[in-house]
C-alpha cells in the first residue's frame, strides 16, 4: 500500500525523527563509552519513545514493532538490571540502521518492511536481566505479542472488569510513588525527576493495557465502575485528585507541603483510609498526608498560567531560499557597477553617498539571507563517532574520536557535499594512521589512538582538519611507491620535497596498502577527495611527522554562491581567480628565472617556482602570446593541489566579489573554467578551475 508523502502530519514526522535519527548515532557511541550517564541514557530511551509514538499515530506498524523493542533494551539498562555491551550496542545500533532505512521506503512512498525477526530476537533476549537472560526461555516475538494482545482483549472485554483495571493500575501507580518518595527523601532530594514522572505516566497508560474503548459501550457500564470506585476502601475520589496533583505538580512530589484542613487526630488510626497495600510500608510523613484531606486551595493561591509562547521559527523550502540568493546575487552585481559607475563619474558628493547606503544594505543583506542557508558542521560530524566505532571494531583497534567546532556553520550545500569527502579522510585516518594496540604499545604509545576533527570559520572561509596521532608517512617510502606503481620516474620523484611527497596520496591509483580490504587498499578515495573538494573551490593539504601522526587541512568557502575573486586581465579579456588558491602577488623579473628539465622557474626565497604563462593557454593569439613572453608582468602565486606554482599574468584589476553563474551549452564542461560572471564595469568575466587549468594544460 502505498503512502500519501502529501501528508503534512507525516511530513512533519518525517522532519522531527529524522533529526533524531541523526543524533543518535553519535549519543549511542557516547553511551558505550560512558555507560554509566543516566542523563544520556533516558536521553536515547526518550528518542525511541518518541519515534514510536509518531510511528503509532500514523500507524506505521513495522517501526513502532522495532522502536518498541529497542524501549524496552533501554528500559531494562535504566533499571539496572543489565550493563551495556558492545554486543547490546552492536544490536541497537543495527536497530538505528533499520530504522532508517524504513524512513528511506517511507519517503519513497511505500509502507516499510517489518524488521528481521532475528533482530527483534536478539533485542528479546536483551529485554531479560542479565541473571535470567540464560535461564529464561526466548519467546518469539509473534508469540509475545499474542498472549499481550490476548491477556489484553480477556481484561478488557469484561465491562465488569474495568473497574478492577483501573484499580490495579492506580494501585501500581502509588506503588511507584510511593517508592519514588521514599527514596528521594533517603537522598534528601523530594523533587521526582522527569524520567520518573514519564515512568508513573507509563504505568498509569500501560502501554497498551489500559484500553478506553469498553467505556463508553453504555451508561450503566460507566455508573457501575464509579459506583465500583466509590464504594472501595482503596482510594477516594479526593485522595485520586491529590495524586494527580502531586505526579502533575510541576515535576515535584512533595507530600509534605499537602497540608490537612484540621489536625489529623492520631488517637484514631482505625478512621484512617488504607491506600498503600498491606504489604508496602511508607514513612510517617508519607502517611499523614496520605490520612488527611487536601484542602481547597483559594483561587489567588493558584499559580498563573505562562503567557503561551510565540512560534519563533519557520519551515521555508530550500528552493525558495535558493531563488532569494539568487536575487542578492543579483543585486550585488548591481551594487558593483554603481561602484565602478561612481569611481568613473567624478565627486558627485550624494551619489557617492547614495552609493555607499547601497553597499552597507546589500552586505547586510546579502549575510542576512547567508544566515539562513546554514547549517551547523555538526549535521556532518554526527556521523562519525558511528563510522570510527564500527571501524576500531571490525580492525580491532582502539580509538577515540574528539570533536571540535560542531557549531560552526556554513551553507547547506556545502554541508551535504562535504560528507563524502570528510568520510574518506577519517576511514583513512583510523586505517592507515592509527596502529594496532599492540604496535602502539610497542613504541611508547598509548593503546587508545586519537582521532580530532576540528571545524572553525577563518574570514569569508571554513576550515576543516582531520589529525591522527598515528605512525605518519615516510617520505621516501612515497617516493619508492609512485616510482613502484609507474605514476612517476624516478628523477622526478627525488626532487620531490617532503611535503609534495605528502600530496602524492591524492594521485589516482595511489595507495600505501599491501592487501585489498573492504576498508581500503583499491588506490580509490584520496583522488575522489581532492576532485570533490575542489569542485568547491576548496583546497586540500597535508602535513605528516613520521611516527607522530598526519593532519589533513580543508579549505572551502563559506558559499558556493558569492565567491571573492582576483580579476587578472589576459589579452584585453577579465578573467576571475578564485582567492582562495591565491597565495601571494609578485612582480615578474625575468632576469631571475631559469629553465629546468624544460620548465621556466623564477627563484623566490631561494626556492624554485614553477611559471606557467596563461595567455598560452587561454588566449588565441600566438604573436601577442610570444611578445608578452618577452616581457615583464605580474606573477600570482597560487596552490594547486598541494604544490606552489606561479600563473604569469598581463595585468591586475584587483580584488571583487562576484557571483557564479553556470556556463552556456557550448562552454559547459570546458577544463579549467568553473563558471562565469558579470564584472562592475558590465563586462563578462570566465571563472578560472586553477586545477582543471594543470590537468588539462600542465600535465
């Protein structure tokens, strides 16, 4: 049967237990490494909680059936009667896995597929206390459910019996209380926590064991369970009311502050109304309030009501949010050509003036609509804590994973497309990095590695790293390795320095590994890395100390949709560097470069740098391009893939803001270009791909 996706409650569902989902990974993780935090663990219970309760309103019968078993595993581990595993974690965390999955057929429109019964199985046998778990017979689950649903109907089918289900069920209720009570005074503490509070609310619904629909079937049936309750020595209507103000009393159990309206006279303890059971003791205080009669609070004496609170966020769709940018994208290329219309018209004081209240407006506005196309980093962190657990595991190494900058943010795209790479990087962390417990002991280490991704925003960009504290790299056995696998001679690779070396990893085919895995050693995933990052205009590098770990830097905009550049002009045509790959600008003297192994150099700090003349490459002229060849220009020093190199230009314009617009048909796919915009003096500028420009032109 299919589903109705134009269902705005099962949107919504969709929306809420999604972001559940996604912190769950990291809290499971957190849990098995701090199993003694009540906080998180009522945390985890509380989000199966809520995931089933949607689930149930929507009737979506396969994940309620699996989030009900993965409640009651945590139930259990509340109660104490059972430890948290990696066995039980592995369980829940195959739970998490099904669960999503579920939500993929649901947005998919179609009603998910129950859970493997071996699953719930398994989460059976973890729903047993640890002493009885091996003595006590496993049940299947279809068998569990039908002798509940059948001890359910005979309870409830009798209209005689519902007097006597709602009697049990406020007896256990005050049991609970009354427990609760007791222990809370032996700490000194008479407030009943949150978790109590929705444990008493449990017991009062049963999950199930209560069922109201027998109670309207006639008038008589409803006269003859008041009549019932009225009649019992158990509990009066009064005395019900107080308990309900005390389990609802603002998350505080105070049975002490329930003053009697005359002084309760101990001489005649037979009056006194029985509501614990003959068996359950409570403290003499507990008993006089449970003897006296609230009295009618005054009407002033009611505390007031909260003000409701006002909705202070709204659901927009991205696409609405995408067209908006698209307008201040609009309007900041407005913005430029007033400036430039400005600087050429002379001093016309108020059109300077008017200029500039357009420039103050249009950022404001432009960071303004920015804003709300973050989101935090931590949408794309959260994952990790699984991915490194489930990897330490199936590699058998010990490693912690820390986290910094979670709340960093940057835009949506960019977090969506960051994901894959940053999976990459911290796989290849925890299999290449970090060594096995006993190598690290071997050398001094500790047996635990560590593994600290770090996110922080560095002006108008983010930056992300990934370091280790594993064995590092060798230069030389990088060196050896290319050579090795025919992706570089010999007398190329010596004249690599240590940190080219580093950067060799991101060569397509390279890996380090001996032995193809699962995990690793297929030479794909670097390359994918570095191509992926720079289709973002991001730049990627590294940095390694052999035997003290690698750290890995990633450098992306904050935006993809307005982008600084550096407007250089070759043969008379704007074109736009993204700023940044550029590094620094140098006035180009020809009297300091060289020619090695066919390649024009220009020494700068006693360092050889690459030159590479882009006339050469993007202007179709080869006279213009021989005389500009003969003359001195400027040099922008930029980053490509790790390696310094120099990009010979005719002229500078300076620096400006621009923004991307996607290529015509004819131009799309071109190497070396990444887009097109419209310059302040109303011309049309080509964005320039610095890395596509050296695989399509240097290579």
């Amino acid at each position: 049967m299919a589903i109705d996706l134009n269902d705005e409650i099962l949107q919504d569902f969709l929306l809420e237990a999604g972001e559940i989902l996604d912190a769950l990974g990291e809290q499971l993780v957190d849990l098995e490494q701090s199993p003694d935090d009540l906080d998180l663990l009522n945390g985890i219970f509380r989000s199966f909680h809520t995931v089933k309760g949607g689930a149930g309103f929507l009737a979506i019968d396969p994940l309620v059936n699996v989030c009900h078993k993965a409640e009651d595993v945590f139930n259990v581990l509340r109660q104490g009667e059972r430890s948290v595993t990696p066995e039980l974690m592995d369980a829940i965390l195959q739970v998490v896995d099904v669960v999503t999955d579920m939500f993929d057929q649901i947005r998919a429109g179609n009603d998910p597929e129950e859970a493997d019964p071996a699953l719930l199985e398994t989460l059976l046998k973890f729903t047993k206390p640890e002493a009885a778990a091996e003595d006590a017979p496993v049940e299947t689950p279809a068998e569990t459910a039908t002798e509940q649903s059948q001890a359910e109907e005979a309870s409830i089918a009798d209209p005689e019996n519902v007097a006597d289900v709602v009697e049990q069920e406020f007896e256990s209720m005050l049991d609970v209380a009354a427990g609760a009570t007791e222990a809370n005074s032996a700490d000194g503490n008479d407030e009943i926590t949150e978790e109590e509070f929705e444990s008493l609310l449990d017991s009062l619904h049963g999950k199930g064991q209560f069922s109201t629909e027998n109670l309207n079937d006639s008038e008589n049936s409803a006269k003859e369970m008041q009549q019932q309750l009225s009649d019992s020595d158990e509990i009066t209507e009064e005395e019900f009311e107080k308990v309900l103000d005390e389990l609802h009393g603002k998350g505080k159990f105070k049975p002490e502050v329930v003053k009697p309206s005359e002084p309760v006279k101990s001489e005649k303890p037979e009056e006194t109304p029985k509501v614990e059971k003959p068996a359950k003791t409570s403290k003499p205080q507990q008993t006089q309030a449970a003897d006296s009669k609230p009295a009618k609070a005054a009407p002033a004496a009611k505390a007031a009501k909260p003000a409701p609170q006002v909705e202070t966020t709204v659901r927009v769709d991205t696409e609405v949010l995408d067209e908006i940018m698209n307008m201040v994208g609009e309007l900041v290329l407005v913005r430029n050509r007033f400036q430039t219309l400005n600087a050429n018209s002379g001093s016309n004081e108020d059109f300077s003036k008017a200029v500039s209240n357009l420039d103050v407006v249009t950022a404001d506005l432009q960071l303004s609509v920015m804003k709300t196309r973050m989101q935090p980093i931590k949408k794309v962190f959260g994952r990790f804590p699984r991915v490194v657990r489930d990897l330490a595991r199936s590699l058998k190494k010990e490693i912690r994973l820390e986290m910094v900058g979670e709340d960093t943010d940057l835009d949506k795209n960019l977090v969506e497309a960051l994901a894959d790479p940053l999976v990459h990087l911290v796989r290849n962390a925890v299999d290449h990095g970090i060594e096995s417990p006993e190598e690290r002991v071997a050398v001094g280490k500790p047996r635990e590695g560590l593994v600290v991704l770090t996110a922080s925003q560095e002006g108008d960009h983010i930056l992300l790293s990934i370091k280790d504290d594993g064995k590092g790299m060798n230069p030389d056995a990088l060196r050896n390795k290319v050579v090795e696998k025919g992706l570089m001679d010999e007398e190329s690779a010596a004249r690599l320095d240590d940190k080219e070396c580093y950067n060799l990893i991101f060569l397509p085919g390279f890996s380090t590994k001996t032995e193809i895995s699962d995990v690793s050693g297929r030479g794909v995933g670097m390359d994918v890395v570095k191509t992926r990052i720079t289709q973002m205009n991001g730049v990627v590098e590294i940095d390694s100390e052999e035997g003290v770990g690698s750290t890995i830097i990633i450098k992306v905009p904050l935006t993809l949709a307005i982008m600084p550049t550096l407007m250089v002009v070759l043969g008379g045509q704007n074109f736009a560097l993204p700023l940044a790959s550029v590094l620094e600008i140098l006035d180009l003297d020809l009297r300091n470069t060289n020619v090695v192994d066919g390649q024009q150099v220009v020494m700068v700090r006693e360092k050889a740098l690459p030159l590479f003349y882009l006339s050469e490459w993007l202007v179709n002229d080869p006279d213009y391009v021989l005389n500009k060849k003969t003359e001195a220009g400027h040099v922008v020093v930029v980053n490509a893939g790790g390696r310094q190199i120099g990009f010979v230009v005719d002229q500078l314009i300076g620096q400006e803001e621009v923004v991307i617009k996607p290529l015509g048909a004819k131009l799309h796919g071109l190497d070396g270009l990444s887009g097109a915009t419209i310059t302040g003096d109303g011309k049309i500028a080509l964005i320039l791909d610095v890395p596509g420009l050296m695989t399509k032109y240097a290579a």
